[in-house]
C-alpha cells in the first residue's frame, strides 16, 4: 500500500511540477518540437492577413533570432497594396519543414550546450509537382539570453549525429 501511495505522490508531483523541463543540454525532445511546431504555425499564419513589416516581426520575434527573421522576410514576405503578407508555396525558403513529430523526428544535442537541431529523414518524392531526392531537414534551435529560438532551417544529405 505504502509503494501504491508513494507512485501516487511521485505522480502528482511531476504533473503539478510540468514534469521536468530542461536538463543540461537543453529542452527535452517535446519541448523541443512543440517549439518547433509553435514556430511553425507563427510563419504560416503570416498569410493569413496583410500587416506591417513591424507586425511580423513582432509575430516572428517569439519564436525565431532575429538575424532568421532578416533571411526569412528577406525571401518571403512581399509587399501587397495594403502591407505585406508572405505567400504560400510548395518549397519556400527559411519555412520550417512539415516534420512528423513522432518517431522518426530526431532531437539532437549540440555540444557546447547553447544549440539543439530537430531533424528528419525524408524520402524522396518523384510524383507531383515538387520532385526531391531522399534528404534530411534541421531545424537548428539556439539559446540566446536564456530563451530557445529557432536559428536556421536546413536541407542536408545526411543527419548530425
């Protein structure tokens, strides 16, 4: 009875506490890809509607360093009669990957502590209107002033390890 209310305890405990939350390398792997799919929906909501350049950015500005920012606006947002907006396409620059998020999405820890990559094996796609071969897509995340933002998207041959 007394292991019974031990593991109850033990379990109240971690769910009150949100379980654990950073370990020495950084975010664990869902805080990582809830991360990365939180980014994800920021750039994409971008279409949505027409805002200002200082709109997107703010919008941006949780989730990405703002050198990312510079690259991904740089290449994707245009200017429309009313603002800017981003359009949507089937293989545009900077936009994080449209990653699985479940087994075959790897975390993978840097060594210095300060970056994280998430990182996916695609295969390649010979039918439709985008033809790729088989590549990897990274996601590299960066710590800066304490906060973990999404630092660069990536197309590479093979995975980091």
């Amino acid at each position: 009875m007394s292991k019974y209310v031990v593991a109850c305890l033990a379990s109240i405990l971690l769910f009150l506490g949100g379980g654990f939350t950073a370990s020495a390398e950084g975010l664990h792997r869902e805080e990582a890809l809830n991360l990365v799919k939180e980014a994800a929906m920021s750039q994409g909501s971008i279409s949505e509607e027409v805002r200002t350049k200082e709109a997107i950015d703010t919008k941006l500005e949780k989730h990405f360093t703002d050198d990312f920012i510079r690259k991904f606006v740089k290449a994707n947002v245009v200017k429309v009669d009313d603002g800017y907006t981003a359009f949507g396409s089937d293989f545009a620059p900077y936009y994080i990957p449209f990653f699985s998020y479940d087994e075959h999405t790897e975390v993978v820890y840097g060594d210095n502590g300060d970056l994280m990559y998430v990182q996916e094996e695609f295969r390649g796609t010979e039918d439709g209107p985008v033809l790729s071969g088989k590549h990897v897509e990274c996601v590299t995340l960066k710590k800066e002033n304490g906060v973990w933002k999404v630092k660069d998207v990536r197309y590479e041959n093979e995975k980091l390890k």
